[in-house]
C-alpha cells in the first residue's frame, strides 16, 4: 500500500532513477548509431558484414524501440520529481 501511495523514498532516490533510466537510453541511442552506420557501410560497400545491411538496420530500428521504455521512465519520474517540489510551495 505504501508503495502504492509513493513509488519512491525520497527525491534523491528520483533523481537517481532519472539518472539510470537516462543513462540506459543513451547506451541504447549509441548501440542504434552502431547498427545504423554498419548498415550503412555495409550497404555502400555491397557486402554483407555477418549480416545483410537491411538486418543491421532492423537491429538499429529494434535497439531504438528498447530506447523507448526508460526514456518514458525518466520522463514520468521527473514529472513525479516536479509535482512534488509543486507541492511544496
């Protein structure tokens, strides 16, 4: 019931879930360039490095939609994080 009422302890333990989700979202964001720019180098040689080019931009695609669920953490605890210090004042 208790974790019903307040997801979190405090704000500093928000805040440190913002910084992981971001953290993990941006790793995500990297690996999406990796596969994006194999791809792509892969497509302008017309070779196929371990996988098709296509496949590499599947993966790209696939990495971007992953991205998306700590983003929308992040975004969600810190408007958790806002209407707290709204509360405040």
């Amino acid at each position: 019931m208790a974790l019903e009422e307040k997801p979190f302890k405090n704000r500093e333990d928000v805040k440190a879930e913002i910084k992981r989700c971001s953290t993990f979202a941006t790793i995500l964001m990297i690996i999406l360039g990796i596969f994006a720019i194999i791809g792509v180098i892969g497509d302008a040689l017309n070779t196929t490095l371990v996988l098709t080019s296509m496949s590499w931009f599947l993966l790209a695609i696939l990495a971007g939609l992953f991205a998306i669920h700590p983003q929308m953490h992040a975004v969600a605890a810190k408007q958790l994080l806002y209407m707290d210090e709204n509360k405040k004042e």
